[in-house]
C-alpha cells in the first residue's frame, strides 16, 4: 500500500492519495480543489490511476475537488448516505466495504460534526491481516481536538455534539496503534485546541487529547457548546457548491 498526504496551509486542511500498487488502483480522501493537478501528478508518477474519491462529509470550509478528480479521472464518487449531494455518487454506510486490490477501505458512520459524517479504516492484505492499521477520521477525532457540531446543525448543535461523542467513543475502540489522519492540521476553525502535529495514532489521542479527557458525556457536549469560534468565511457559499458539484464559488 502507499500513502500520500497533502497540505493546504491557507485552510488547515490534509487529503491523501493512498492505495494499491500492486493492483493499480489509488484513492483520495477529502480533495481539495486547489490541489486536484497535485494528486494527478502524484498519481502519474506512481504509476496507478486515481479509480475512487472519497469525502467523509460534505464540507464547509473549502470547496471539494471531488467533482473535477471525478471528470478527470472517471474514478467512482464514495460519499456518506444522505449527504444531500445533487450529484451521482455511491453511498456508504457504516460497515461497507471499498476494495482497491489488497488496500481494504471500510466506512465508519461517525456522525457529530456534521449528521452525514464517515470515518474510514484502511487495512492491507499483504500485512496477512484485515486488521485496520490507519484511520481517515475526518472532522470528528482531530489531532488535539474533535470536529465542532455547530457548522452544520441546523438550529441546536448539542444533539450533534451528543452523537459526536457517541462516535468519538467508538473510533476509540480501535487499537492504539492505528494512525489517525484528520482531514484538519493545526490552525483549522473546525477545531480549536488542534496540535501542530499533523497525524497521531489512537493511542496517543486516548491519553492526551483533552477533549475526550471528560468524565461524561454531559460533560463532553458541555465543552463543546462553550466558545466556540466564528464559522468559516463563505461557509453557506462552500456548502452549497460542495452539495451541487461546482468546483467554484459564485462571483
């Protein structure tokens, strides 16, 4: 298996490029527009084409290159069930399975920052086991941090902040070896307290991040709801063209 991270320091946002080689078949988890020629040329020099894109939310604070890697690749669109896009696409639910050649990729429903929300473990075949060893976590278990419920909620974000603690929890029971790759770095508005770091494993998140340091969930959710930051410029403009496809915002 390979694995390609890529930064984007304006927004604080990673997106991978990660797959079999041995089977040619390569996907991206959560593009990101300005880098869709970056992946391409990623993928020209590793010699596999680009067959699978995957977004685990429907984004607020940048605008996806899933909709231009999809034309110009004719790779298959990977997107959480009911998150509304006007596009075709392929759901996902919690439990389903993507193979691409010995890289076995299964989505974890992690609803909380955002209702349509996916996590996705990655296993490799050659390793002799389906044990996951990497997690693409998304908006919901960050480096320092978790994903905040407000962006997407629609009225009261405490009954999101409550299933993002249910799905905190849940990432929480995969070994502590597993590497967490967040699709937010440090400096992102989707969290506050990210580390400068950007990938961890569970392990090391389990003991030292301070968000899933609370005794209960009440607690949890209580410091999730208390300054909370300003949301993303343009946030209603983004989430309306990563909805419909467009690969830009309107003039």
């Amino acid at each position: 298996m390979i694995l390609r991270p890529f930064l984007v320091e304006s927004t604080s946002c990673a997106s991978y490029l990660f797959g079999c080689t041995s089977h040619d078949q390569l996907g991206v988890v959560d593009p990101h527009v300005d880098l869709v020629e970056s992946y391409l040329e990623a993928a020209t020099a590793i010699g596999s084409p680009i067959v699978a894109v995957f977004e685990t939310h429907v984004q607020a604070d940048h605008v996806s290159g899933l909709p231009a890697l999809v034309e110009r690749t004719g790779a298959t669109a990977y997107l959480p069930e009911q998150a509304g896009v006007e596009f075709d696409h392929r759901t996902l639910a919690d439990g389903d399975v993507v193979e691409l050649g010995n890289t076995v990729v299964t989505a974890v429903s992690t609803p909380g920052h955002a209702p349509a929300h996916l996590a996705f473990t990655v296993a490799d075949r050659r390793r002799g086991t389906l044990e996951p060893w990497l997690v693409f976590t998304g908006d919901s278990l960050l480096v320092g941090d978790v994903g905040r419920p407000d962006l997407h909620a629609q009225g009261d974000p405490e009954p999101l902040a409550r299933q993002l603690y249910t799905s905190v929890r849940k990432l929480l029971q995969l070994d502590d070896g597993v590497i967490v790759y967040p699709s937010h770095i440090g400096g992102s508005v989707c969290g506050r307290g990210l580390s400068s770091n950007p990938f961890s494993s569970i392990g090391f998140e389990r003991r030292h991040n301070q968000a899933l340091q609370h005794e209960s969930e009440d607690a949890f959710v209580q410091a999730l709801l208390i300054d909370v930051p300003p949301a993303p410029a343009d946030q209603a403009e983004i989430v309306a063209a990563n909805r419909s496809g467009r690969t830009h915002l309107p003039a």
